[in-house]
C-alpha cells in the first residue's frame, strides 16, 4: 500500500468516526478519542458509544503506525 492510499484511508477512518460519534451525544467524537471513560459511561446508548471508542482506538493505532512508518522510512515523512 501506498503511504497516500494508506493517509486516504486514514482519513477515511476519521470521517466515519466523526459522523458516528457526532450523532450519539454532546460529548462526542473528541471526547471518545481522548479515551474518557467517564464521558463514555455517560452515553445514553452504550453499544454505539462502544463501537465509537473502538473505532477511535483503532484510528489512533493506525496514526502510531503511520509514525513509525516515518521513522523507519524516511521519504515518508
């Protein structure tokens, strides 16, 4: 994969995370991406607060390994 296919699908990711978590509640996306459990056990509905903070910890692995990525090949960067 190439890195721009592999940025596009990150931004793919974010996309969907935002829609889903900015539709659940007034804490939302940010909020979920800052892993707060306090803010997530306020949901209303905890299967979607769930899958969006799922979702968000995958989006930030992905962006750990984009790091890496950078690290170790530089033309990336």
């Amino acid at each position: 994969m190439s890195i721009g296919n592999y940025d596009s699908a990150l931004q793919d990711l974010k996309s969907g995370i935002e829609a889903l978590g900015g539709s659940y509640n007034d804490y939302g996306y940010a909020a979920l991406l800052d892993h707060s459990d306090e803010r997530i056990m306020l949901a209303k509905d905890d299967e979607r607060a769930g899958n969006v903070r799922n979702a968000a910890l995958l989006y930030g692995n992905a962006l750990e390994r984009r790091l890496a990525l950078c690290e170790v090949e530089p033309k990336y960067r």
